[in-house]
C-alpha cells in the first residue's frame, strides 16, 4: 500500500513514514487500516487505536497523541467533525486524514484547517 503525505502545500510528498516518525504516540480513530503504514518502535513510539464514540477529554489527556489519523468521511461524520471535537478536547497536535487519492487535495486541507485553526491537518493518501 502506498501512500503520500501532503503539508499545506501539497505539492511536496512526504512519505507517511517520515512524517509520522517524530511522533511518540500517535492515536488511530476508526482507522484500523492505517497501522499497516506506520512503523511503532517499542520504547519510542506506541499506537493507541480507538473509535469516535468512546473519544473523551480525559482519553486525550492520559494518550496524550502528538498524531491523531481519522478517516477522511464515513458514514456518520468527516475529518471536520473529528477535527472540531478534538479541539474541543483540547487536542493542539497534527490531525491526519486517511483517503484515497483526491484531485484537489489542498481544498481539504484548506477547509478542515480554515474551521480547525489550532490543528496542523494532512492527508494520508493510500492507492
């Protein structure tokens, strides 16, 4: 599975792997399929998986992320939904949104940074 990581300006692809390296914990949110892509060292970095509904301040609190991956859409709510809660939580840190291959990724970007300011939002594109 390959993927792209893309900053504000989306014509530079990073690899996910670069990207998320820095990261000591990193929070998957209904994205399951997202772990394939990442590399956990033991001792540097843990992965915590989850789902929305049991997000609450206190969990963001003890995993304390420095990466949170979400699913760009599903069924019940999008990255704006997601991104808007974490904030609430109090999440300051780097929101990425897992998806396909988008024609203009930099409107996603836009948008989810536009109503979630204090959030760094990439997309992780998978083939």
């Amino acid at each position: 599975m390959k993927a792209q990581f893309h900053r504000l300006d989306p014509v530079i692809p990073v690899s996910v792997d670069r990207a998320l390296k820095a990261a000591r914990t990193i929070l998957l949110i209904d994205t399951p399929q997202a772990l394939p892509l990442l590399n956990p060292r033991p001792g540097q970095q843990s992965v915590v998986i989850t789902h929305k509904g049991l997000l609450a301040p206190s969990m963001i609190r003890t995993v304390r992320p420095d990466a949170i991956i979400g699913p760009l859409i599903t069924a019940d709510w999008d990255i704006v939904d997601l991104g808007i809660e974490l904030e609430q939580m109090g999440f300051r840190g780097d929101l990425f949104a897992l998806t396909r291959p988008l024609p203009r990724a930099e409107l996603v970007i836009r948008e989810v940074s536009a109503v979630c300011p204090t959030l760094t939002v990439r997309l992780v594109e998978t083939a």
